[in-house]
C-alpha cells in the first residue's frame, strides 16, 4: 500500500523497550492492541512500519516492526507518528466520529455566534483537549469534555462550546441577566521550565 492520501494518526513511537528492537507506542486506537490490525502503518514522508509483534504493557503497547532489530535503529524512531489511510477505519454512524473529523468545524458558543475553529485534539497525558483558534488567536486549549462542548455536529460543520465550562470565560464574568461578557482567552499555562513548559 502506499502513502495515505488521507492519513490519519494512529499512534506515536516512545522509547526504546529493552535491546532486541522494540518500542513503546502509544496507540490512539479503541483497543491499543488492535494497532496491527490495520496493515500497514505510514510515517509523514511514507516510509512503511510492519507490525511483527505487539503486547499491551500499562498504557502503551509493546511492538516489534519488521526490520528493527537493536535498540540503536528502535531509538532512531522515538518520536515518529504513525498513519493509516481514512478508508483502512471502519466506517462510523451519525453518533460517532474520529478526532480528525474535528478539525476545521467551526466553534460556536452559547449564543450561536461563530468565534472561531477547531485546529487540533490534543492529548498530553490528562485527557482530550481541543485546540482551538478564536478570534484570531491560535493555541487556545479548552477540555474535550461534554461539559465544555455539549454539542457536536460534524455534517453540520460544527461544535458548540459552553465558555464558562471551557474556561475562556469566568463564570461571575456575566452581567444581571447571565449573559457573558466579552470573552476573555487566556494564555495556556504551559507549566515550570524543567518539566518541559516555558514559564
């Protein structure tokens, strides 16, 4: 098979697991295990990874791909993202959608007014996040929770978010009748120097 024409990110490559080649993935797949299940995988230039073996280990699997033999060639792969073509997934029903289908829709708030888009679904290790780029501003990260984003229309090209839930908004930052202020996007807190962030 060759390079997806529509990829969509299965996993990500960690670190090298012992010295006989294999690796921690993490797999963004129902069952991590059903990783290999989808033939083969692509990085972004197209190169091909053959799964030989996998084994679930805490939250990641365990894979051996075909033609990694030590830890030196499993080390060189850290960090890749794998894909698989769009129409390698099974097919979804009005209730369901991919993380990739999120992206591009359209935000809107409580009162129906678009305020930006959705450009990327995050995940650091607490849970889904979505990015968004509202009122021009690129980066804004808000809980995918239902909480936060009630609403999901993907044939309708949209999502609609709740700003106090979403923490764009402070909750006693409303006027008489409940209705919001001006939305306030705050900076993202991207946490202590050492621990990766930039503060």
């Amino acid at each position: 098979m060759n390079k997806p024409e529509s990829p969509v990110l299965l996993a990500v490559i960690g670190a090298a697991h012992g010295i006989k080649g294999e690796l921690r993935v993490k797999s963004f797949t129902g069952d991590p295990a059903a990783l290999g299940d989808y033939g083969p995988l692509f990085d972004k230039a197209g190169r091909a990874f053959a799964i030989e073996s996998i084994r679930p280990q805490q939250d990641v699997v365990v894979v051996r791909f075909k033609g990694v033999a030590d830890r030196t060639e499993a080390e060189r792969l850290n960090g890749t993202e794998l894909f698989v073509d769009r129409s390698r997934l099974p097919l979804t029903d009005e209730e369901e959608f991919y993380h990739e289908d999120l992206v591009g829709l359209a935000v809107r708030d409580e009162s129906g007014a678009t305020i930006g888009k959705v450009t990327a679904v995050q995940n650091f290790g607490g849970g889904d996040v979505l990015e968004l780029r509202v009122h021009g501003r690129k980066g804004v990260l808000i809980p995918f929770s239902h909480a936060a984003v009630p609403e999901i229309f993907v044939g309708e090209g949209y999502i609609r978010i709740d700003t106090v839930a979403a923490g764009l908004i402070d909750a006693d930052d409303s006027d008489d009748e409940g209705e919001p202020h001006s939305l306030k996007v705050r900076s993202r807190n991207r946490g202590p120097k050492e621990a990766g962030g930039n503060r």
